[in-house]
C-alpha cells in the first residue's frame, strides 16, 4: 500500500510538470491538448522532457523511446521479432517484419506488423529499411499489449509540422564588422521560421552542438556548421528533428528555473 501511494503521488507530480512544461514551451496549447496529455501521463506515466511523447501538428505521438520505457515500468516478459519472408525484398530495401510482445508470464502475446521501403522512410535513415520496419512492428505490438491509442512517430511515413512555440529567436552574437555574424543569424531565424521550430529549443541544440557553455562562446565557424546542420535536417525530416529537439526540453526548463 504505501508503494502504490508513492506511486500516485509521483504521478501526481509528472503531471503537473509536464502540463507546466508545455504551456511554457507553447502558449497557444489548447486546453485539449493539456486535457490528453495528462490523461497519457495519468494512465502510461509518460514524460515530457525525457521525450516519450512528442507534440504534432496532428496532436499527442508516442515515441520508441517512451515505449520501452513503459514496457521496462510493466515488467514486459519479451519481445519477439522475426522476418515475414514472403513479403520481404532485399534487392528493393523493402522488408515486413512481425513483432510479439509478452506483456506477462502466461500472456498469449500481442503482434504486431511493421513495413518499411525507400518510399515511406526518411532520406536520413535510407540504407536502415529494416531496423525501421522492426521499429515500427515492435511499437505497434507494444501498443497493443498496452492498450495506446495513440500513433507512435516512427510508423510515420511522412513527417507532419511540428507545434510551434512563439518566443524570441536566439541572439547569436555578431563575430565581426563585416556583419556575417548578422547574416548567420538571419539564415537562422528564416530556418526556424520556415519550418516551424521552437527558438528555445534550438538555441538548446546550437550550444550543445558548439560544445560551448554559452553561444557567444561558439566561434563563427562553430555557428556556421550548427545553421547547416540545421537546415539539412529540418528540410529532410522535420518530425526526427523535433524528437531531437524535444530532448533539450528539460535542459531548458531546468535553466529557466
């Protein structure tokens, strides 16, 4: 008894931080989408900040990540994955797999079916058609064994618009007279404007990349490389980045504090 009362009250708490963190991150949330969120934390004890889910232009997805983090909370008993030979073609890059989860000892099992080809992955990860399928498989399977409604972002083809949260844009600070240094910053912000990402979150992301404890640490060079990087990744695969970004969500509340 008194486990399952620390239990709730730690729920208690994960809800009330991640409703808090996203309003922080984005004002415009409707209370829906406050509404669901909680629900998830409440019944799954998903985390915001750790990235187990994520928030898209279509509402609430599960992430793989917040996935294995249930099934380690629930004591999953395994997972089982293999080839569906008759619909696989290596030549094509195009592969099936099955996924089976044992959520208990005398659990029948719950499958799960994950497809993956050039046509419905990410330029990023081509070359990875199968990790992807058993990505997807073992994230339909836990889902079902779990009882989520909500999609998980890997079984997406293709990468919906992120939620944008309106702040103020990161100030990188100007390196020399020439005004590269402008010019940097406003390729920058057309970036995060473009393609709809949160400024706090990116600014998260440039410090980490420069390795820097601050940007006005970070060398021209440093910036440069960071706002390449950046448009590459935001034009090849927008819903990947933002998991990335996402995980700079605590960082950032955490500094904010």
């Amino acid at each position: 008894m008194p486990t399952k009362k620390l239990d709730n009250n730690n729920n208690v708490q994960l809800i009330r931080h991640n409703a808090s963190l996203v309003k922080k991150l984005y004002p415009n949330i409707s209370r829906a989408r406050i509404q669901t969120l909680k629900a998830l934390t409440k019944q799954f004890s998903f985390s915001f900040s750790t990235g187990d889910v994520i928030l898209l232009d279509n509402g609430w997805f599960v992430t793989h990540t917040g996935l294995l983090r249930l099934a380690r909370r629930k004591r999953c008993r395994g997972i089982h994955v293999e080839a569906v030979d008759s619909l696989c073609d290596s030549a094509a890059n195009r592969f099936v797999l099955k996924a089976t989860v044992y959520p208990s000892k005398n659990s029948a099992g719950f499958v799960g079916y994950g497809d993956a080809d050039p046509s419905n992955v990410s330029q990023l990860v081509r070359g990875a058609e199968m990790r992807i399928a058993e990505t997807r498989a073992v994230n339909r399977a836990l889902r079902k064994a779990y009882g989520i409604g909500i999609c998980s972002v890997e079984e997406i083809g293709s990468s919906p618009s992120p939620m944008t949260a309106p702040s103020e844009l990161p100030k990188f600070p100007p390196k020399n007279s020439s005004g590269n240094g402008h010019k940097v910053r406003d390729r920058l912000c057309q970036i995060i404007r473009q393609h709809k990402l949160d400024p706090e979150l990116v600014k998260a992301y440039a410090v980490d990349f420069c390795g820097t404890k601050a940007l006005k640490n970070a060398s021209r060079a440093q910036v440069e490389s960071f706002v390449q990087q950046l448009a590459e990744a935001a034009k090849k695969d927008r819903a990947a980045l933002l998991c990335q970004l996402n995980s700079y969500a605590r960082s950032t509340q955490e500094v904010a504090g």
